[in-house]
C-alpha cells in the first residue's frame, strides 16, 4: 500500500468519538469575499465519519455542478483539521471532484474540479453520524489570493506547498480512484484524461 493510501486510510478513522457541536449552518458575514456554502438539514451528506461527510457533500452539492457521468469521485488532500470546543469539526483542505464514465476497463473523465476551502463538520442529531454544515470556499479569479490567506491563515504555507505538488496530487488521485475502483468492485483497469494517453490505475 502506498503512503497516499495509508494516509487516506488515516484519514478516514479519524472521524470517531465526538462531542456533539450545535446543529445549525454557519455562514460567514456577507461583507467577507469568501463563500459560505449554506447546507439543508441532515440527509444531503452524512457521513459515518466526518471525512466521509465531506465526500458525500462534495458528490451531492459539488459534482453535480459539472457534466454529469456514471461515476463521481471526491479527493480530499487534508491540510489541517481541528476539533472545537462545542465539538465542531474543521478541516482545511484542497478538495476535487472527477466525474468519470466507464468505457471497457477505462475511467474516462469527463468533468471535475478542485474548491479548496474550509469545510465545518458537526456530529448529527443521531449522535452516530456526521454533517457537513458550511463550507468557506477560496474563490476563483482576482479574489483567490487574499481569500485564500484569509481562509487558510496560519495554514497558508502548507496550503500553498499542498497545491504546488502537482506529482502528489496526481499520485493521490490515483490512489483514491483505485480505492474506489475497489470498494465497487468495478472492471476498470485504467484512467484517461481527455486529449492524454490513459495510465494504469495502481494496485490496492
């Protein structure tokens, strides 16, 4: 197993034993440059954990904004994560999402992104699962800079070195496609990026 995947693995047993937050969407002041993604009520991205709660939101309120395809796969590489006193839960991030049809044993993608950001994770009312509540993304075009110091603030550093490692993110995307590939025991072999030769998947 790689390191991205033991990390991956890390990540996903973090979500455990928490204390209850208040259950009610936080937003930021509409004077501020960053996006506050307002959440409905408990069901659009619940997760067993809070990784897992932040997958489901980047499949259900991310990827849907991208041309849809058969399968829908989130990567998340954690910058940092901290638990709150009232048992929020936030975790700064570079979050993506690949949009993929499946064409013999190739992954093809169609569509996807990435929305760096922070996402606020709260336990549900079941005290069993978890929620995502807001999400403060970093914006697109002239605003992406000081939204993201803003945002990130003393994680900036490590933000900025997250996302200048092109190999690692590629390796990390890889990685995450062939756990995914695994876990719904799909025949895909391959990924393709459009006008790119297609790569082997790596083994899981």
């Amino acid at each position: 197993m790689r390191k991205s995947q033991m990390m991956f693995a890390v990540l996903i047993l973090m979500g455990a034993s928490l204390n209850s937050c208040n259950n009610k969407t936080t937003t930021t002041d509409s004077s501020s440059d960053s996006i506050a993604s307002e959440v409905p009520d408990i069901g659009i991205s619940v997760g067993v954990s809070d990784i897992e709660a932040i997958e489901q939101y980047l499949v259900s309120e991310i990827g849907k904004n991208y041309a849809e395809a058969e399968y829908c796969v989130p990567l998340l590489r954690i910058v940092n994560k901290e638990e709150q006193e009232d048992g929020e839960i936030l975790v700064w991030g570079d979050y993506c999402v690949f949009n993929y049809n499946l064409v013999g044993d190739t992954l093809k993608c169609v569509s996807g992104g990435s929305h760096p950001g922070l996402m606020h994770v709260c336990l549900a009312d079941d005290n069993l699962s978890f929620v995502v509540t807001a999400f403060e993304q970093v914006e697109d075009g002239a605003g992406n800079l000081e939204s993201a110091k803003r945002i990130f603030g003393d994680k900036y550093e490590n933000y900025k070195d997250l996302c200048s490692d092109v190999e690692g993110r590629e390796m990390d995307r890889a990685d995450r496609l062939a756990y995914y590939v695994e876990t719904h025991n799909l025949p895909a072999t391959m990924y393709q990026d459009y006008g790119w030769p297609a790569r082997q998947l790596p083994k899981y």
